[in-house]
C-alpha cells in the first residue's frame, strides 16, 4: 500500500506533533520532580539556617548575661573594697544600689538609667582606697586636718574613673564626685548648688546617708528611725534635694524592705 | 564578547564569567529578593556566550553557602544551559563546598543526580 503525499505529510506532522510533545512531557516531567526537590532541599536548608541561628542567639544573650552579671560583681567588689578598708560591710555597697535604684526610678528616669545608677552608686566611696588607715578607721571625731584628707576621696574618686569611656563607669565618676555635695551648696568638693548637683550625685548622697544613719560604724552606733527621719526631713532642700526626700517618705516601706532584706551581720 | 562581572552583597554571590578564558565563577550566598530578576543578565550572558561559539573549554565554578529556593531553580536552569551544549565543549562543573555544610552537599549531589552527563564534581574547601 502506498500512501499519498497529503497522508505522508499529514503522518510527518503528527510524528512532529509526538515528538515535541513527548519533550513537552519530559520537560514538564522533570521540572515538577526538581520543584520538589527544591522546595525540599529549601525547606531543609531554611530549616537548618533558622536553627542555627537561634542557636547562636541564644549563645550571645547568655554570653551578654555573663558578661552583664561579671561586670556588677566586679563593680560590687571594687566598691567593696574602699568600703571594707573603711569596715563598712559588703551589704553597705549593695543596699545603696537599691536605694539609689528606687529613688531613680520614681524620680521618673528611664528604666536602663536606674540600672545603671543601680550598677554604678556602689562605687560612690571609691577613692576611700587611697586614705590612709590611720584617718579612715579613727575611732571617734576627725580633726580639720583629717577631715581636709578624709574629704579628698570624693575627687580621687571622680580621678581614677573620669577617663572610662564606658556607660557604667562615666556613671561611678560622677557619683564618686558628687555624692558629698549638698543641695543648699555646702558640700564638696565643688560646692555644686541645686541642680547643678547631678541628680546621681542628689540622690546618691540620699541614699548613702539615710544608710550610714542606719548603720553601726566605727565612730558612732546605729541611730533609732524617728532620728533618721526627723534628720532627713530637717534636711530636706540644705543636704538634700527636697523632691528626693519626698520621694523616700512617700515610699518608705520599700526603702525599710531593703534594708531588712539586706541587714549587716555581726 | 565582554566579560561579567558582579560584586557580591548581603543577598547576593559574586559573579565572574570570563568569555575568552571561558572560567564561570560564583561564590557566596544567593537569597535575592526577586531571584529570577537577579539572574536574568547572567542567563542572557551564557546564552550569548554559547551563541558566539566560544573557542574554549568552559570551567564552572560554585561556591555557594547559601541560597533559596529560587536560586536552586536558577542553578538547575542554569546548567540546563550547559548540558544542551555538553556535546559541542569540554565543560567542567565543580561545586565547592565547605565539608561541614552538608546542605552545600546535598546540594551538588542533587545536581550530579539531576545532569547524568554532565561533569560535576564535588570540591571541598581547604
């Protein structure tokens, strides 16, 4: 049988016609078995990647914690020691930072802030470290000339931490300088007046005060409560600014919580 | 024919493709936001290559750490190109990887998996 040439080409088309459309097949084919492959392969990969960096994440976070948590011990302990030279306890440095924590916070500063006042105020006596014994742990009242060397610590203080760069320690210096001054402009070492006090300087020296009034020192014994507060209050707007006084009666209980919670052992 | 070449960023590999040394390499990561706009200059640049009957061998080099998927359907594409031309050049495909990411692996071994007659091999990183 012979085939006429309209067949014959009407044959060749449609070879034509299976042919493109078996590639067409083959192709469609392989690129719905690869987009699975992809899809899995990504998902896989994505899935890896994500991990991964959760991992890693949590790694900086604790490592932040570490180095959050190191660097307040270290600052605790720094702080310590001017204290202990002067036989203050441990408890002195840390019951200030929660004074100056609190009085910060209802003063209205931002949260980060009174943290780091809080991390910053127990090394308020720092430059006690370069006061000789003889005036530091003198059993009873200071002559003028001791006191000339005994008030010296607040600038050394402000000398040894003025050149940080670091949040924490620019914080400590202005603390270590100012927390002698006095609102009515009588402190040292500036004599700084008002405002031109840094309310960390302000409320530092509140919170150091109301503490060593509470406590035994060498040179004198704890003073009964209605002492401290009738002192405190007869400071207010002389030693004291009188908005952070105000602040301390109007939340009293959280101070006193503190204080027991954070009481010196004999 | 000119050669291409393209910095990599955050999102995207560096890319060399040298038309008259016939060396094609990328290396990086590959998370583009439009992926296929990303790579459409390089396929135009290898078709264009293979339309100008390039008188070399061609050497393909992938260092690749990351990519999405719309990358790996770009590498597939991609070497579709090559092995439709794999009967008229000498072409060589290393993918490069760093042996402890297994996914880079898994990656090359999906390709030699995919392009039977094309020669990948699988280069690990010093």
């Amino acid at each position: 049988m012979t085939l006429s040439t309209p067949d014959k080409e009407l044959l060749h088309e449609i070879e034509t016609l299976k042919h493109d459309f078996n590639h067409t097949i083959d192709k469609l084919t392989k690129d719905i078995k690869r987009h699975s492959k992809i899809i899995l392969r990504s998902d896989h990969r994505q899935q890896y990647e994500y991990d991964a960096l959760q991992k890693r994440h949590q790694e900086v976070k604790d490592l932040n914690e570490e180095i959050e948590a190191t660097q307040c011990e270290v600052v605790f302990t720094l702080g310590a020691i001017g204290e202990h030279r002067s036989k203050e306890t441990g408890y002195h440095v840390k019951r200030v930072a929660q004074y100056t924590y609190l009085l910060a916070k209802y003063s209205g500063i931002a949260e980060e802030e009174c943290e780091l006042l809080k991390q910053a105020s127990p090394l308020h006596d720092i430059g006690k470290v370069a006061i000789p014994d003889a005036i530091l742990n003198k059993p009873g009242r200071l002559d003028a000339d001791e006191f000339t060397v005994m008030k010296e610590h607040a600038q050394i203080g402000y000398e040894m931490l003025q050149y940080s760069q670091r949040p924490l320690l620019k914080t400590a210096a202005i603390v270590a300088h100012q927390h002698h001054e006095k609102y009515n402009g009588t402190g040292y070492p500036q004599g700084l007046e008002g405002k031109q006090i840094h309310i960390y300087g302000r409320i530092t020296a509140l919170a150091d005060v109301f503490d060593a009034l509470s406590c035994r020192r060498v040179y004198k014994a704890s003073w009964k409560d209605e002492a401290i507060f009738a002192y405190l209050k007869q400071e207010r707007g002389e030693h004291f600014d009188p908005k952070l006084i105000d602040i301390f009666f109007d939340h009293l209980d959280e101070f006193i919580a503190i204080r027991s919670q954070l009481e010196d052992t004999y | 024919m000119d050669n291409f070449i393209a910095e990599g960023t955050q999102h995207t590999p560096n890319i060399s493709m040298n038309a008259s040394t016939g060396v094609i390499s990328m290396s990086g990561q590959s998370y583009p936001e439009n992926t296929f706009e990303f790579y459409q200059p390089v396929m135009a640049w290898l078709l264009d290559f293979f339309a100008s009957t390039p008188q070399t061998d061609i050497e393909v080099n992938m260092e690749i750490i990351y990519f999405n998927s719309g990358s790996s359907k770009f590498f597939f594409d991609f070497f579709d190109i090559f092995d439709a031309e794999k009967n008229n050049y000498k072409i060589t495909i290393n993918w490069i990887y760093n042996p402890e990411n297994t996914r880079a692996l898994e990656a090359g071994e999906d390709f030699i998996e995919d392009f039977v007659n094309l020669s990948i091999n699988l280069v690990t990183t010093k």
